[in-house]
C-alpha cells in the first residue's frame, strides 16, 4: 500500500494516474445499467507541494467531480490517487477503506462553493468550526473556544462571533467561516471549488487575498477549481484545463496564458476581460455547438465538433495528453504548430 519516495527533488504533494468516476445510467423497474456517464475519464494531475493549481473549463467538464474523487467524496471508479505524505512514503488514497482513509482526511480539506447552503444554519460558529477539532482531536470545551477564536482571527472575523449563527453574516463573513473551518485541522492541502463564485464581485478580491495570505503564512497547496479565468490568473501558479472529463492542457500560468496551445484553451483565453479600455479589443472566439454529453462522447477528439481547427485525424484518433515543450503539455494533434492566440495579444 505505501511506497518509498522515488526521490528527494520530486515535491509534489498529490497525483493521480488514470484516474476516473463514471455514474452509471440506470432505467426500468430493475435499474438496469444502460450506460455511463464519463464525469472524470482517465486523468493525470500533479500538485506540487506549497503551489496552486487552477483547474478550470466549462460548466459540466467535471472541474468538482475531480476535486470530490480526490477527497473521497465520491469513490473513484479507477486510477491512482498518490499522496505524498510528510514522513517522505507515498499512499494510494484510491486503494484506502474508511477507517484507513480517516488520518487522511484532516490533511486535504474542502472550502464550498456556496457560503449559504454549506453552514448549517442551526449551529453556531463555535459548532461549525469547532466540530472538526472536537471529532478528530478531542479537545475539551475551552480549548476548542480558544481554537475557534484565533481560527476566525485569521480570516478576518472577530472572536466576539463565536455564539452567533450563520445568518448574521454577509455571504462574504460566511465564506471566511468555511474557510476557518477547512483550516482547523491544518491541512496540507486545501480544495477550494469555486469558492468566490457565489460572491460579489466587490468581497471577492478580499477573500482571494485571504487565501493568498493563509498560503504564504502556512505554506499550504490550493487545488483551485473556477471557471473565472480573470480570477485563475491572479491566484495560480498552474493551469489545467478540463474538457469532458480529461485534462487536454497544462502549464505554468503566465506561459499557458500568454501562448496556448489547445484550441479550447484559446477559446476559454478569448472571454477573459481586457483590464485596458484603450487596446483594441481580443476578437472573442464563440464555440459552436454545446459541451459534448459526457455519456456520448464523440469519437476521436471529444473537441472536433466544435473546433475550427479540426481535420479528418480530430474525427477518428483520441489525442494523447503529450509534453510539447518544456512544463507544457497539450491533448491536440497539432498542438506546437497552430498559431494560437493568447490574453496579450491584441
């Protein structure tokens, strides 16, 4: 089950290989399986230890479903989830049952999208934050108030709110309250799915400096998940972009932003807001067609009916997620030779 580092230099905190969730498709009295629907299919992703990677993609491209397989959330259908632990070994957390899974589970933790559905509105910020310390360490009353206080210090929120309740707060206060939460047990990793989409625009700047700040003061790991690729490149170190269950582009940030290389992610880059009124405006790329059903995908490329790059090749053969240069890696047949616009360009 656990394995010996392969080597001091490799810092990654968390990988998968192969990874995949499919739900299956159930009709009639019976609940006969009549298909599947492909939500993650056969993904590889490396987080590197102290960074944060963005995971983003259209609605529906599985971004969340992934984020839950790693947490265990859901049970992952097949693949590898390699955590890195700190005493150096490596552990499949696909491969753990329940209560071997239980130590894990305080080390990679979940910040909500929606600050209002994710608090129980019957308990008071004491409880909420206060109940993954009382279940997994055990602490006594007073030391869970103490705890909970400096926890909602942190995140901006004064400690005279721990006998409140969830709504005496701005959807801003709450989501600083999920966040004290997630970071009560000092995780090493911290699964963050859309977690400023469901705010104002005017409270989102402060909670993404927040967890800019958190990261720096505990040298935690995001896996970010968004689709807001404005707020993508003030937060990520890295990208992967997702597209029907598979990753079909990876790189550094500044690099995959100023020069991509699949034409979906051309396409994502197209939409991202220009910060200078005076440049001459990006000409938008609109994509035909719908996202692919993700229990139909279509043969070869699942992107071809919907690129305007595609050729016979894009119709009948799967591309394979291959490094083009170095830190870069693309699923396109032609990824390297398009001439592919990016956010600087004008």
């Amino acid at each position: 089950m656990t394995t010996p580092l392969a080597s001091r230099e490799d810092t990654a905190l968390l990988e998968t290989r192969g990874l995949t969730k499919h739900f299956p498709i159930r009709r009639g009295l019976l609940g006969r399986t009549v298909g599947q629907v492909r939500a993650v299919d056969g993904v590889d992703l490396r987080i590197r230890s102290g960074r944060t990677v963005a995971l983003v993609g259209e609605s529906g491209c599985g971004k969340s479903t992934l984020g839950r397989c790693l947490l265990r959330v859901y049970e992952p259908t097949s693949g590898e989830i390699r955590y890195h632990r700190p005493d150096g070994g490596v552990v499949d957390l696909a491969a753990l049952g329940e209560r071997a899974l239980k130590p894990y589970r305080s080390e990679i933790r979940l910040i909500f999208q929606d600050p209002f559905a994710s608090l129980n509105p019957r308990m008071t910020l004491l409880q909420i934050v206060g109940e993954p310390l009382r279940v997994n360490l055990g602490l006594s009353a007073a030391e869970t108030e103490e705890r909970v206080a400096d926890l909602l210090r942190r995140v901006g929120l004064r400690p005279e709110y721990l006998h409140r309740y969830p709504n005496a707060f701005s959807g801003g206060q709450r989501q600083r309250v999920g966040i004290a939460r997630a970071l009560a047990l000092a995780p090493r990793l911290v699964v963050a799915d859309e977690a400023v989409s469901a705010l104002d625009v005017s409270i989102r700047a402060q909670i993404l400096n927040l967890l800019k700040d958190i990261q720096e003061e505990s040298d935690l790991t995001y896996l970010f998940i968004s689709h807001d690729l404005g707020v993508v490149e003030y937060m990520a170190d890295e990208v992967s972009v997702m597209y029907v269950g598979r990753v079909v582009e990876t790189g550094d940030t500044d690099d995959l932003y100023g020069r991509p290389l699949h034409p979906y992610t051309e396409a994502l880059l197209s939409a991202v807001p220009d910060p200078d009124p005076s440049r001459r405006r990006r000409e938008r790329i609109v994509l035909k067609g719908e996202v692919a059903d993700p229990s139909r995908i279509p043969a070869g490329c699942p992107f071809h009916p919907r690129c305007f790059y595609a050729e016979d090749r894009c119709r009948t053969e799967i591309p394979a997620l291959r490094e083009i240069r170095p830190g870069r890696t693309a699923a396109c047949h032609f990824a390297g030779e398009l001439d592919l616009k990016g956010v600087e360009e004008s």
